[in-house]
C-alpha cells in the first residue's frame, strides 16, 4: 500500500525526498526484527526481496525488466539477506565490544583460542537452538462439556 502510494507522488519528488520516504515508511518495516529472519526459508526471503525490489523501482522510476542489482547498488540498499546478516553481526559485535544488550552477551559461548595463523580471532560457537514454546495442559487436554439441569 505504501509503495503504491509512493508511486502515485512520486513525479512531484525530488529523489532524495523519495529516498527518504522510502526507507523512513517500507524500510523500516522491512528492517523491523530482521534479525529473527536468519534461518528463514528461501521462499519466504525471497518474498520480503520482491517488496524492496518494487520499493527500489519506486523511488528510481525504473520498469520491472530492468536487472534491480545495480538499482539497489545506486540507493547503497543491502538487498534482504545481507541486510539480515549484517544486522546479526552488528548485534554481535555491539554485545561482545560494549556487553549490550546483557541478555544477548550472556548467550555467546567464546571458544578457547587455537595456536593457528588466526589465533587473535574471536570464535564464537553457535548455541543450539531450542524452543521453550509449551502447550498448556488445557489446550491439548480433552475437551470438556458444561452440563446444566433444566428444572
């Protein structure tokens, strides 16, 4: 809806101001948790890449056949994948630099560093991703029936 509408205003634009509407209103949205999306299926990034994509169009005036790489490259946007890594790394190395956020720091398993030629890296392992999500008793118990006498 959002690009649609930046579509309708965008010839009394200036590109700057239609940069900045974008990435203010679609961006941010696309940005929000983006983190979370790390393991996502192909199809389902593939999805949120389309809406940049047409977002990218949008602000350039440029026709669906034109090859959206160089488009994104001209905006200086990260197309989605690379934005969700770069905004893991950058959590990762604000958390490890500055231990903030607590939570996020206490997470990292910093392994012992090895005699290697890359022996003043940092590695960290991967934790083991397990879900707490629980059902609760009622919602998978039998289901009851209220019986109430007429008198």
């Amino acid at each position: 809806m959002h690009i649609r509408d930046l579509r309708r205003i965008r010839p009394m634009l200036d590109f700057k101001t239609a940069s900045a509407i974008a990435t203010s209103i679609v961006h941010s949205k696309l940005d929000y948790c983006n983190s979370l999306f790390l393991n996502l299926e192909s199809t389902q990034l593939k999805r949120l890449q389309l809406i940049q994509n047409s977002l990218a169009r949008a602000v350039t005036r440029t026709p669906k056949h034109h090859h959206i790489t160089p488009i994104l490259k001209s905006l200086h946007w990260l197309k989605i994948q690379e934005r969700i890594h770069f905004k893991v790394l950058s959590l990762t190395y604000n958390s490890l630099q500055y231990s903030q956020p607590k939570y996020l720091r206490e997470l990292f398993i910093i392994q012992p560093t090895r005699s290697t030629r890359s022996s003043s890296c940092l590695t960290l392992s991967r934790p083991s991703v397990t879900t707490h999500l629980k059902f609760s008793n009622r919602a998978i118990g039998p289901i009851s029936h209220c019986t109430t006498s007429v008198e």
